[in-house]
C-alpha cells in the first residue's frame, strides 16, 4: 500500500476558478490510471438522463434537458469509483487479518476495490471468511430472534433507492422499533425539523425553474463547486442574465467566486469565466444569525425611508399580515440589537451588511440557499428561522422565483425520509401500514443517530444494520465510540466497498457486498429500475446498464428483503420474494402509502427532469402550529453555543473536492490549493502571529469543551490561510475525535460539526 500522507504525482497546483480544466483534470487523474475504459465513458454518458441512471454522488437536480454530459467531476469520480476494476476479493481477506487492516488508512481500504463476496467474522483467525447468502441470512436472522427488537438500529446512509428504504423501514417495524437514524441525521435534520417548525414543511420550497426567475441569491454555507457542482450551471446562467449573489462564508470558496463552464468549449479556450458572486463575505463561523440581523435592519431602516418618501411599503404587507405570525416581536428585536454587537458577531462591517441589504431590497424574487455551514451548529435550526424571516419581510416564500433552498447531500437521503425512514412514528402514516400490511406498528419514538451513539456506548444498543455508509467515520467521539461498538453483539454492514465501520465489528458480524446503482439490476420479471429523490423534490427513476462487478452480489433491496424474511414469521401480505422479483410492486406499495406525493409512481417515473413529489408550503399552505409561518426570534446572535474564551477557537470541519464524506478519493484539495496531504490546520497569519506558530509547525488540536473531556488529533501541519480570526479550520473525517456527542442543534440534533471548540498545542 503507498504512503496515504503522499499526493498522487500527476495532481497539480490549479489556481484558475471552479470547473475549468482543473476540473477535467481532476477527472482524468481518475482516468489515466485504471479506469479509462470506452465502456466507463459510455456509462458516464448516460449519467443523469432520463432512461439512464442517476448520479451516485450529490442530491442536486436532474433536469429535463441535460448537457450532453450531465455530470461533473465530483459525480464522474463517485462513478467511476464504483467501476473501478480492483476486486476485494475473499483473498484479501486471508491475506490480512482484521486487525492488520485496521493499520491501513482509509484510502488504502478504499483502494482494495468493489467487495464481491458476502463475509462472516471469524473471531479466531480474526478475518472475514466468505459464507452463502443464505447461511448469512439465516446467521443474522438467529441473532435477531434472540434480541430485544428494541436495542437494534437499522441506519442508512442516503444513497438507497426509495424502494430500498421503504422495505427497509417496513422490516423495522415489522420487527418491531423506529430506530432508524440516517446520514441525514448529521446533516440536513437541522432542516427537516428547524425549517418545518417555521414553515411546515421539511424541505425546501424552490424548483429548478426558480433558479430562472430570481433576481438575487443569498448563499449561507454551501460549497457549490466542491459539493455539487452541477448546481453551478444554473447559477452561471442566472448571474449571466443579471441575477445578483450574495455569499456568506468563512472561507473564500472558489466555485462561488468564479467558474468557466468544463462543457463549453468556448470557455475553455478563451479562459473565460463568469464570477459568480457579487458580494462575498467572510462571516465568522457561527455569526449568521448576526449577518442575518443586520440584513434584516437594514430592510426595516429601508421600509421606514420608503415610507416617509413614497408613502409605500417595501415590505410585503400582504404577505406579512396573511401569512406570518409573530413579526412585531421580530421587529422590536431588530430594533433592539444594536450595529456593534451585530459587527462584532457576524464579523462584518456595518456598511458591507447594508449593500448587501440594497441587492435584498431591490430584488423582486430572492432565493436564500444553506448547507453544512448553516445547519451544523448548536442554533442552526436559529439560523434557519433567521433566513426564513428575512424572506417572508417581502414575500420571498411560496412564489415564482423566490424561496428558500436547503441543497442537501446524499442523492437519495431527501427520499429516505419521504418514504418512512424515520425514527419519529407521527411523520409515517401508520393508518395506511395497518391497512396494507394488517399489523399494528410500534407506537414508541425510536433512536435518531445520538442516541443510537448513546446507546452503543452505554451498552443498551445491542445490534447495529448499516445500509451503507461508514457510521463509525462519520459521527461525532470517534474515540469513545470505536470502543464501544465492539461491544455490540451484531454488526451487518450492506456496502460496496471496504470501510474502517467493518472493521470496527461486533462480536457477531456480517459483510454483505451489494450492487451499485450503474449496475445491472436483473430479478425474476426481469431488469429492475430504481427511483430517487433529490434536492428539489424530483423522483426520478434509474437503469443501471453495467456489469456487476461479481456474479455473488445481490442488489440492497434482494439483501434487505433477505434478512427480513429469514427473521420475520411468514404473513399473507408481507411478500419479499415477490417483491424482489418486481420492484414495480414495491412503487405500487409506495403509491398505496403516500397517495398525494407518488400518484401514477411507476408511469411517471421517466418523466423528463423527474415529478415533483409537491410541497404545501410552496402553496403558501404552512402546516405549522399556528397554521401560518412562524417568525421567529434567535436566543443570542451566535450559533456556536460556547462563549469565545482565551486561546479557545471555532474549528471548521471541511470537506475537499476529492473526498465523498469518508471516502478519500485524493489528496489534492485542488480549489483550495491544499495539495499532498490532509493532516493540515489551516489558520490565519493573524491569528498564528498570536499563537506564535510557524507555517509548517506541526501541532494538536484538543478539545475545549466545557464537559472537560479530554480529546485531541495530533500530526497537524500549521498552514496559513484567508479564514476569520477566532476560527481555524481543518479536515472532516479526521477532526470527528474531537466532536463531542452532546455538541449538537439544540432542535434536532444535528452534530455541530462546523463551530467544534478547540485549543491549539504545539
Ligand atoms: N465532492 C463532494 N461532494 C459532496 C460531498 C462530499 O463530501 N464531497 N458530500 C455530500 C453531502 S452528504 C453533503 S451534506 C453536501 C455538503 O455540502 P455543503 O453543504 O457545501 O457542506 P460543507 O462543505 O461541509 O460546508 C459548507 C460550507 O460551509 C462553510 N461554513 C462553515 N462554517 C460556516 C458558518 O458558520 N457560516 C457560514 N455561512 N458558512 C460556514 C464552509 O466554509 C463550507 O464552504 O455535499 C454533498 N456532496
Ligand atoms: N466532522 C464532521 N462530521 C460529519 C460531517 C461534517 O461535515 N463534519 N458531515 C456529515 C454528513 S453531511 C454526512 S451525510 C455523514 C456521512 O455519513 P455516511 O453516509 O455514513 O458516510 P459515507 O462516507 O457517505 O459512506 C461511504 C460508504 O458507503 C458505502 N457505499 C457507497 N455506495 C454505496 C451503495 O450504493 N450502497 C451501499 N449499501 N453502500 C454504498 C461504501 O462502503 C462507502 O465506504 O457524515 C457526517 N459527519
Ligand atoms: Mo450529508
């Protein structure tokens, strides 16, 4: 295995703007060393067209009417990372014992290449032996039976189809519990439970023709160029015919400065690029909830000179007094928060806050959009309400071309929880389980991913499923967490490629290898389609053409159906072989389930640009506690939950462009120009003055957090970089050690991950 910390030596120092040639480079890096097959190119020519499959990677839409290659290089990398040729063959398992590949990095995992054969844990080799489907099944099945159904978590890592999750949420139940958290537990819950407290909905409100209609974007931490770059294209076309951006970030993210379109020939010739944001403001993390105020006086101090001047509003007053409740405490909130304290909090200069509430004031259609950077801190769900306030002063909900947009991450995660992948039982409709499947579901609210944590470390959590993803990455107090889950009785991991959660395993544990989504899906009635739905609310179905990477994988939905009824008694109406034979069946269940959202599923699931599931709130019908949207008003003007204190930071957890989550594709953080290595902190030259560090200097990272807790990451190279004072910022996964499990939205959980308190030891 070569050294992970070493870069690959063909990646180069790219300075120009997001997509580009440094983008085509990034993809044939890929490309030139093992990939390069005419047939992997024809995949990734029917990548995100009707008729064809839909991306692995990001949630972001598909539309009607592609490019000619509607993928981007992050999207061309999932792909063909799914095609690689390498094979992780039962033989690499009796080369290395569990504990031996415990030492390899995650890149090297990774790197063994797509898992062919389902494996049991043999305790005393310590290897992962190869075992029938069957035996695995009926091995599982056993462990089962003799469990509470209640100290077993089924999780998901949002890239299962619809018809997936909805059989996987249906086996929970059936079974007997709710604990099924999701990635989207770490990720956009912030939304799902935050923008639904104030708009009803859980889900953004904006379709892909908005993007055409909006006369600005106000943009809070989200890297569109790293993490879903398709999205560029539609922002290039909307700054092109005059739509204005404004961007919040700590950091000055590349694909929101500028971008030249890796599609257009033209542009790649003559170099040109379009910038894409007008304003860009290097908020300090967790300081939106401050930036936002100051918007949000601006638009008042603004509504009161164009009162006195025109004798008209400025607000939306319709608007206002229809369909919002609570505004004048808002605004006697505004007003009592003074410019100083909104500076000091946002990091940003009163004057810059105020243009910045002209391009507000003098759009007629406005678009906020959010990711990460919003929704993972302590107030998050806050910042949300703040964002929603903002809108609803003119309007700018449940209209053409205005609206707000949570981008998410996974490309099916949206979905899973459409489709009843939910610890919460009130957001499933158990009328229609009942009469569908004549068995009475368990009333009782299950574990989300904290308190699955919870649970496995305090030893009540006796079984974990894992339908993808790499759990044991991925959350927060890796240390305490890696210990714990060794304890559990039964680890099963459904997955494509080898991970650090399978060989953190229980003491009875399964690996089960599934086929990807551009994979050739072949049952009883004959190829199987599988839909998704993405950022936007599009369902979308999906035909994998290629050849299964083996002949022994099964698809996730034969894998789930085959756990579930080698464990389950036999029901008249519960059918797994038959739906395995027909995933149609399945859609029809789907349909049966949610009449409104999935109406005619299997006829319109080709449907060019995908249906559209509908949103209420897009309706401006609020399905909130007071029927209307809910203004509200933030506890203090900062995210981070934590008072600033000496020699205390704001750690920004980051994701490069050569990364999936936990998979490390690269080391080459191109658009950041952090090349050959991970193991960096990235701080400020002021803030290093301060310290007195030198770049280069390699130093920890301890946890700060009140609960005293020792935790630190060492090996940390000093970097100098453009960042917020009060802030340093290095890389997700690696930082998850010094997460602590209880530094989460205070609404719904969601692991703090981008505000995380830390001191610096040299
Ligand atoms: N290539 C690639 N694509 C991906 C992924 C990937 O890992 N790699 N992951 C997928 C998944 S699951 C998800 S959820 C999405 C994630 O996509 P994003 O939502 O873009 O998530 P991040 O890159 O983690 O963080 C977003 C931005 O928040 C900024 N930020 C940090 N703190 C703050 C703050 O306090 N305020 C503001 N305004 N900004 C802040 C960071 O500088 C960063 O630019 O991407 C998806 N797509
Ligand atoms: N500190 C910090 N922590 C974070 C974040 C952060 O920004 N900072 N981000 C959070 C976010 S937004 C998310 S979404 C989570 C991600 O958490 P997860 O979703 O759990 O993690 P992934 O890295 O996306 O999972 C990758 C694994 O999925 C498996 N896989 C890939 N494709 C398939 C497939 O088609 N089927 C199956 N069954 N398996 C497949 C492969 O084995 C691969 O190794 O991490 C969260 N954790
Ligand atoms: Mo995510």
């Amino acid at each position: 295995m070569g050294d992970p910390t070493k870069q690959d030596d063909d990646t180069v120092h790219y300075d120009g703007p997001a997509g580009g040639w440094g983008s085509l480079r990034g993809i044939s890096s890929i490309y030139g060393k093992e990939w390069a097959t005419p047939a992997a190119l024809d995949t990734l020519a029917h990548q995100n067209k009707p008729g064809g499959f839909m991306c692995v990677s990001c949630a972001w839409t598909k539309p009607a009417h592609p490019h000619p290659f509607e993928f981007c290089e992050n999207g061309a990398k999932a792909t063909l990372w799914e095609l690689t040729s390498r094979r992780c063959t039962p033989d690499v398992f009796a080369k290395h014992t569990i504990t031996e590949l415990k030492g390899w990095s995650d890149y090297d995992l990774e790197q063994t290449g797509r898992l062919t054969q389902p494996m049991r844990y043999d305790s005393e080799s310590d290897t992962y032996v190869p075992v029938g489907w069957d035996e695995a099944f009926a091995g599982i099945a056993a462990e089962l039976k003799a469990l509470d159904p209640k100290s077993t978590i089924f999780y998901a890592s949002g890239r299962a189809s619809l018809e997936t999750s909805y059989l996987y949420a249906l086996f929970a139940r059936l079974y007997g519990h709710n604990n099924l958290p999701d990635s989207s537990n770490m990720c956009h819950e912030t939304t799902s439970v935050g923008l639904k407290k104030v708009t009803g909905s859980s889900v953004g409100t904006c379709v892909l023709d908005d993007f055409s209609k909006c006369d600005a974007i106000f943009f809070f931490g989200q890297s569109t160029g790293q993490n879903s770059p398709r999205f560029l294209h539609p922002l290039q076309e909307a700054v092109k015919r005059g739509c204005r951006i404004v961007t919040f970030n700590p950091l000055r993210e590349k694909g929101l400065i500028a971008f030249t379109n890796p599609q257009s020939p033209t542009e790649m010739l003559m170099g040109r690029e379009t910038q894409i944001s007008e304003l860009y403001f290097q908020v300090r993390p967790s300081g939106d909830i401050a930036a936002i105020m100051g918007l949000c006086k601006h638009v008042l101090a603004r509504e009161a000179r164009h009162l006195a001047d025109a004798n008209r509003h400025l607000l939306d007053m319709g608007f206002i007094e229809q369909h919002c409740h609570g505004f004048d405490d808002f605004v006697a909130r505004v007003k009592a928060t003074a410019w100083d304290e909104i500076e000091r909090e946002s990091g940003i200069a009163r004057k810059d806050l105020e243009a910045a509430g002209d391009i507000y004031c003098d759009a007629h259609n406005v678009i906020g959009i959010y990711g990460m950077g919003v929704t993972q801190h302590v107030h998050g769900s806050q910042t949300i309400g703040m964002l929603v306030n903002l809108l609803a002063m003119r309007g700018n909900l449940g209209r053409e071309g205005a609206g707000i947009s949570p981008v998410r991450g996974h490309s099916n995660v949206q979905g899973q929880r459409t489709v009843g992948i939910s610890e919460k039982p009130e957001l499933v409709p158990y009328d229609k389980l009942r009469e569908l499947f004549d068995f009475d579901p368990p009333p009782d609210t299950g574990m989300a991913t904290v308190e699955a944590c919870e649970g496995i470390i305090e030893g009540s959590v006796r079984a974990f499923i894992g339908l993808g993803g790499n759990f044991v990455r991925a959350i927060p107090e890796r240390e305490k967490m890696e210990a714990a889950w060794q304890k559990m009785r039964l680890t099963v991991q459904i997955a494509t490629k080898l991970n650090r959660s399978h060989l953190i395993n229980g003491e009875v544990a399964y690996l089960l290898p599934c086929l990807g989504r551009s994979e050739t899906d072949q049952q009883a009635s004959g190829p199987q389609t599988v839909t998704m739905e993405d950022s936007l609310s599009m369902i979308h179905g999906s035909v994998g053409k290629r050849k299964p990477a083996s002949a022994h994988l099964l698809s996730e939905l034969a894998i789930v159906a085959g756990i579930a009824k080698a464990t389950l008694p036999p029901h008249p109406k519960i059918r797994w072989d038959e739906w395995v034979g027909d995933y149609g069946k399945v859609r029809d269940l789907i349909e049966a389930t949610y009449p409104d959202k999935f109406e005619k599923f299997n006829e319109r699931m080709f449907t060019p640009g995908g249906f559209y599931k509908g949103n209420a709130a897009r309706e401006r019908i609020w399905k909130t506690q007071s029927g209307k949207v809910e203004i509200t008003v933030p506890d203090g003007l900062n995210a981070c939950g934590f008072p600033d204190a000496p020699g205390r930071y704001r750690l920004i957890t980051l994701r490069s462009n050569d990364q999936f989550n936990t998979t490390i594709y690269g080391y080459s953080d191109r658009m950041r120009g952090i090349e050959g290595t991970r193991d960096v902190l990235l701080i400020s030259p002021e803030e290093m003055a301060k310290a007195r560090l030198e770049a280069g200097q390699v130093v920890a990272l301890e946890s700060d957090a009140e609960d005293g807790v020792a935790r630190s990451v060492g090996g940390l190279t000093v970097t100098p970089f453009d960042l917020p004072s009060g802030c340093v910022a290095a890389y997700y996964p690696e930082m998850n050690p010094l997460v602590p499990l209880s530094h989460h939205d205070r609404l719904s959980k969601t692991p703090a991950s981008k505000s995380v308190p830390v001191r610096i030891r040299a």
